[in-house]
C-alpha cells in the first residue's frame, strides 16, 4: 500500500506536456528483467544492469507523437523526446560487481535523442 511506504521507495515520472504522473515502485523496477549494457553500447557502464522503460510503461512504449522531458532526481533535464524513444531507456539499479546502486540512474543507447 502506497501509505506504508517511504518517498525514498518510490521514483516519480512526470509527463511535462499532460501532468500526468506515473508513479513505479523501486521494487518493480528492480524485479523487472533485466537488461545489462554492452562494452559496445557504453564501455564506462558496461555490465551495469536496469529495467527498460518500455516494458514499464507499456501505453507509452509505442506512442511516436507524444514528447516529454526526462527529469532526473540528480536535476539532469533531457531535451524533448518522443514518448518511444524515452521508453527505450534504461533505468540503471545495479553496477558492473552486481552491486545495487544508491540511486537510479537513466541511461540511453546510442541513436536515441535525448
């Protein structure tokens, strides 16, 4: 239940262009599949593993006309980006060791416009 949570447990999505809020558990996110970044995609973080977006966001993963912007709680602001692109992001909980990180961290592959 939402009540018996910590601020700290939950990560705040917020579409600029409607207001809408979308509201992901630390732990879902965690207990997505994961998905680990290549040398080839990024040698700095490369082993790091997260969730995709997408597959959390499934009534976004598809929509090409919607834009927003990515706020991150470290105050990184991306540039505008279809709501599919932003969905092929990667929410990073985990370091290379296996280790989980203190906080999330977003990361896109090469070729997505952010």
């Amino acid at each position: 239940p939402l009540a018996r949570c910590s601020p700290a447990d939950w990560l705040t999505m917020e579409l600029h262009l409607s207001g809408e809020r979308k509201y992901l558990s630390l732990a879902s996110i965690r207990a997505a599949p994961p998905r680990v970044i290549s040398g080839d995609e990024s040698a700095k973080l490369a082993g790091c593993a997260g969730a995709e977006l997408g597959p959390l966001l499934p009534q976004l993963a598809e929509d090409e006309t919607l834009i927003g912007v990515l706020v991150a709680s470290d105050g990184l602001v991306s540039a505008p980006i279809t709501a599919g692109e932003l969905c092929r992001g990667v929410l990073l909980h985990t370091d290379a060791a296996g280790t989980l990180l203190s906080s999330l961290r977003a990361w896109f592959p090469p070729g997505v416009a952010v």
